[in-house]
C-alpha cells in the first residue's frame, strides 16, 4: 500500500506513527480477540467483503475472463486475517528516513504500506501495488502523471486494487487520461503519415479549471485556441494515392449519392447538383462511416466529426443538410458517377511533394483546401430574410459570447435585407463586401466570405460539399484516377461546446485561416 499525502517530511513521520498504531491495534485485535462481545472488527471486515470485494470480483471476472481471478469465499478470507496481519510492516520512505524496501531478501514478497512523498511519486516502485491512499496536488499535468503511481500490477490481483483519493484529484485525472489519450492519437497520426513534429500540428487539451500542461516556460511558442467544429470549414486535405483508396472513396461516394437520389432526384443548378433534407444519420452511416481519410488530413477527423454530429443532432441542431456534387468549371472535362455528369476540378498539389514522374504515397493540394469560399452559399439562395428569420439570427448572435458574429452595421444589413425580403446569400454578399472593401490587403474574386456564411447559415443546417478532383496536370500523369474530396461546412452555435487546447507553432500556421484562397 501506498500512502502519498503531503511532500512535507515532518507530516509524512506523523503519518507514519498513526498507521503504525493502527495497524498494531488491527493485529492485537485479531490475534488476542475482544472479550465475549463478539468480534466486532470481524464483522466490520466480512460486511466491506459482502458489499465491495465479492461484487467487484464477479464483475471483473465477467468483463475481463482472462485475468483468471480465484473464486474466495469468506471464510477462507476470516481463516488468514490474523497471519496477514502480523505480516503488515509501516516503512516510512522519504530522503531523511533510514527504511528501505529489500524485496532480494522477501522472496515471497513483502506486506509494506510505505509512507512517503517525492521519493515515491519520482522513480521508487513499490512491486504489486495494490492499493494507493493519494491526496497530493500538483497544478501542472506532468507533475500529477509523474506522481499517479497507482499499482505495481501483478497477474489475478486486478479485482483487489483499490484507489483512494479526492473527488477533486479524480476529476483531474480523468481530464489529463482524456488529454493524454487524445494526444497518443496524434502521435499515431503523426507516425502514420510519416512525419515529425516540426512538420505535424500537435495540439494538448487545456484543463477549464487552471491546470496547467506543463510550466509556462516550456510552453513559451504555444498558445491557446479554442476549438469546435461549430462555425468551422472541416474538408479533405490529403488524399491516399493507393489505388485501393481512392476506388473505395469514389465507390463510397457513388453509393451515397444513389441513396439520395433513390429518396429525393437531384436539383441541378449551373454550380452543382443539390440535394435538400438529408439527415445527419444518412450522412453517418452511408458516407463518413466508410469514407476513407488520410493519416495527415489533420482537421478532417473522422471519428471526432461523426461525434460532434451526433452530439448536435441531440440539441435538435445540424439536423437538416444540404449535399452538393459542385460542377466545377474548369476546363478540365467531366465525369460520371452515380448516373451524373460533373466537371472535374483541378488543384495544384504542394510543391516538391513528390519528384517527377513519381506518384507519392498521399497526395495533398496546395495550402490544404479543395473548396471555393462561394460554394458555400450554395444553400443560402433560397433561405429568404422574413421575421422569423432575422430574429434567429440576432438570437443567435447574442447567445455566441464572445463571437465577433455581426457588428452594428451588419445588423443594419440584416433588417434591410429582411425589408425587402431578400435571400441569406444577398445578405452574405452585403456583409461580406462590408468586411472587405476593394482596397482590402486581402484581395478575393469571391462575392461571399465563407465565414460570414457559416455565421448566418441557420445552426439546423449544414452543408457537404462534393469535388471530383485531379492534381494539376503539370505535375500529375493523366491517367491517374479522380479524387472524391468533402468539405463540410457547419454553421455557429451556441450550444456546440467548444474545447481549450495548447497548439505549437506547425498547428498555428497550418490553421491560421480555414478558407484560404478562392478557388474556381
């Protein structure tokens, strides 16, 4: 057993004298009995056996068969109570104490509960750990991951490990388990795209409450984002080159789209093939579950994508989207799929990616962006500015703190257009030529901002967008296949819960701004 309560010596010694009278009043009651009252002690100990032990044995029996737990009844637990007992040494381990933990003399093992502090949580082991009495607080992550020494694991002993500690201290673990989990997917990420951290964005969960990730000069060309979906242009920003890969994406594609055309035929426009109301579990199950996205597509990750979708839907938001085949008109010809004729986009990959001639492993188009800012108002032209709609949108506005979604005269903008009735893309348009007058240093062909179009598309609606693309001919043979690209563009909300994350340099860069340049 561990006990970590305090770095302090003088209270470790303390401590250390209490248990000690403890556990020899525990062994002289075992072993000389309580007088003709009964064994009191006993029967304290058989009812904590009836009520955590034996139902925490089953349960892990049941989830983990494996570990191959003994069956123990009480009585045969009652019979080496006393024997186990007089077996229990209290050792105090810290810099001025002289007990030391020889486990080459104990063959059989020892019966410790060790007191201590930094000596403990800083590289001493304690062998088949089994129960751990901590209440030391650290204000940095790495300090309490350093000092979270639960148990020395020893196999058939899981069901008996025991942790005790603060509500506070539990609810800080979970968070640094989260964090840290989070990360090791990053770094396999990482690994599977084949690169390194001066090349990869790295991002660490932030604690809400004042932890901290580590001390403040380590973290010195860091800085904190918060991060949600909401508001956000999510889309693909590599592409598996294999040719396994992109059949499956362009077959998963296709099937998607012969679903929605099965339920509700495409609506074609000179911009794209649209569909209306498509749910977000056909978007789930028919498309994102069996899409298939590169290692460093960073942004674009899946599992995270397909949760925050659920996780809205049951706010009754993101319940309605708009899907696009977008028709690009490039020059570059067209393409069928499922039964659809569409012009084919082209994007210049990175530059020295790849050496001419080669095909690379992943594929990735300049400055990571597939889309044209102008795609998405695609679902704005029939959503008319009426009453209902404009109070939305200034409901909307005063719900996201913080958020810089209409100024003053954007609002003006919005009561004018709901004056004469006209769509969400002419107030897209209005605004947008509001933020960016001709002399911008910020120059764009485009009418609409897609951020301002993701802050006055209704939180209930989100749009897909679907490229057929191809590299740039230039750099690119031919006759290699045609990409399936999706960007998603999701609308601001308020309900949508955005997270604090600590992101280095490579992550600052590669994100600084999700539009990009114009496309088409």
């Amino acid at each position: 057993m561990l006990v970590h309560v305090t770095r302090f010596v003088d209270v470790q010694h303390k401590v250390c004298e209490l248990i000690q009278e403890e556990i020899e009043s525990i062994r002289l009651r075992l072993t000389m009995g309580e007088g003709m009252r009964g064994s009191p002690l006993r029967d304290e100990f058989r009812q904590v056996w009836l009520t955590d032990f034996a139902p925490t044995s089953q349960n892990i029996r049941e989830l983990s068969p494996d570990e191959n737990l003994p069956e123990v009844t009480w009585e045969q637990v009652d019979a080496e109570l006393a024997e186990a007992a007089t077996r229990i040494e209290v050792k105090e381990i810290n810099g001025n104490a002289v007990d030391a933990l020889n486990y080459v003399n104990h063959r059989q093992g020892l019966s410790i509960i060790a007191v201590g502090g930094d000596k403990l949580s800083r590289g001493l082991t304690l062998e088949g750990l089994s129960v751990s009495y901590f209440l030391r607080a650290s204000q940095m992550y790495d300090t309490l991951m350093q000092m979270g020494r639960w148990f020395g694991y020893r196999p058939g002993y899981l069901d008996l490990c025991r942790l005790f500690t603060t509500e506070d201290l539990r609810n800080w673990y979970r968070h640094i388990a989260l964090a840290e989990l989070e990360l090791r997917k990053e770094f396999d990420r990482m690994k599977t795209a084949g690169l390194t951290p001066r090349h990869y964005g790295l991002r660490v969960r932030e604690h809400p409450g004042g932890l901290l990730i580590t001390a403040m000069n380590k973290m010195s060309h860091s800085e904190t984002r918060r991060l949600s979906y909401a508001g956000q242009l999510i889309q693909t920003s590599a592409f598996d080159t294999s040719p396994a890969s992109v059949q499956k994406n362009w077959d998963t594609v296709e099937r998607f789209l012969l679903k929605l055309n099965r339920t509700s035929p495409a609506t074609r426009t000179r911009l794209a093939w649209i569909w209306k109301d498509v749910s977000p579990a056909t978007l789930i199950d028919h498309l994102l579950s069996n899409y298939a996205v590169a290692p460093d597509a960073w942004r674009f990750q899946k599992p995270e994508v397909i949760q925050f979708l659920r996780q809205q839907a049951l706010q009754e938001e993101l319940t309605n989207w708009t899907v696009a085949l977008v028709n690009t008109d490039g020059g570059i010809g067209t393409k069928e799929i499922a039964g659809l004729e569409t012009g084919i986009a082209e994007r210049s990959p990175e530059a020295n990616t790849w050496q001419t001639g080669q095909i690379p492993p992943v594929y990735r188009p300049l400055n990571a962006n597939i889309q044209s800012p102008a795609h998405q108002a695609l679902d704005l032209a029939n959503i008319i500015m009426t009453p209902d709609v404009y109070e939305h949108l200034i409901r909307k506005r005063s719900d996201v703190c913080g958020s810089l979604l209409f100024k003053d005269d954007e609002s003006e903008i919005l009561q004018q257009c709901m004056n004469r009735r006209a769509s969400l893309l002419q107030a897209a348009e209005l605004i947008t030529q509001y933020r960016r007058p001709e002399d911008s240093e910020k120059p764009s062909r485009s009418k609409v901002s897609g951020d301002v179009v993701r802050q006055l598309r209704p939180s209930t609606h989100g749009l897909l967008l679907i490229y057929l693309l191809v590299p740039s001919q230039k750099r690119w043979p031919a006759d290699q296949p045609t990409f399936a690209g999706l960007a998603m563009s999701f609308p601001s909300s308020h309900t949508a819960r955005a997270v604090e994350y600590r992101v280095n340099r490579v992550w600052q860069e590669t994100f600084q701004d999700d539009d990009y340049v114009d496309r088409d």
